[in-house]
C-alpha cells in the first residue's frame, strides 16, 4: 500500500515514470498515434508483462511555456490488483505545477524573498501560486535535482 507523501492516511496508487527526456509536445503526439509502451513489469509485485491498459485521463499541467491538458493512461495488474498512472518525466505526481516551474521557484528562493519569487513567476506565467506552496516546494525539493 502507498501512502501520499503529502498527505498521510490518504492511500494512492503507484505512478510509473516513462518517456525520459521528451517534451509535452512529443508526449502528446506519441499518445495520439498511440505509441505509449506499457513497462514490463508492475512496479510492486514485479510480475512480467502481465499489465493492462485500465482507462486514461486529462490532467491539467501548468509549466513555464503553458498550461497544458495531458492525456494520462492507467494500468492495472491483475496479479496484485494495483492501479497505476503512467505518467511521463515532467510531471511530478499529485503536483499541478510540472516541474520546471517547482524547481525554477527553488532554485530562485535561494537569491530571492518568497514575494519576488511570486512576482518573477506571475509574469513568467501569469498565475499567482500562494506563499504557502513556495514554502512547501522550499522544504520538499531543495536538495533535489531536475
């Protein structure tokens, strides 16, 4: 069983990175010709080539170019009864910001108070993103790398 991170006590389900170093832009077409691959293994009971297409959704996905609407594929395993979203690099589960825009406002907090970093992004993006998700992202990814 997972549990969010972010949220304790709330059980999610397992996300699988794929599609490494491509933009939205390839995303997004290889998702319209359907050229999304399924891994090979589930990621918690790690039995092979046993996963199934589950459904697909839209999620919203705000970055420094745009926001975007990304079709997002589920799978499931019928050997542990998991679901799980296939998501690609650039978005970072359970975030609506993609990560440019999570690790930009990092690495600028390190010169700048949380307000000018508010300011820089309302003008890179036009949306306003409250003090308390800078502090957040402040405390979870400070340490980490793109």
């Amino acid at each position: 069983m997972n549990v969010n991170a972010d949220n304790p006590g709330v059980v999610s389900t397992m996300s699988i990175l794929s599609y490494t170093k491509k933009s939205i832009k390839q995303y997004q077409n290889d998702f319209k010709k359907g050229r999304i691959n399924k891994p090979d293994c589930c990621e918690i009971c790690g039995n092979k080539n046993n996963l199934t297409w589950h459904a697909k959704y839209t999620r919203k996905l705000i970055t420094l170019n745009g926001i975007y609407k990304l079709p997002i594929r589920r799978l499931y395993c019928p050997h542990c009864m998991h679901t799980f979203a296939l998501l690609p690099e650039f978005v970072k589960k359970f975030y609506r910001y993609g990560k440019d825009v999570v690790f930009f406002a990092v690495k600028e907090l390190k010169k700048y108070t949380y307000d000018q970093v508010a300011e820089k992004l309302l003008h890179m993006i036009s949306i306003e993103i409250a003090m308390n998700t800078f502090s957040k992202w402040n405390r979870i990814f400070t340490n980490q790398k793109v």
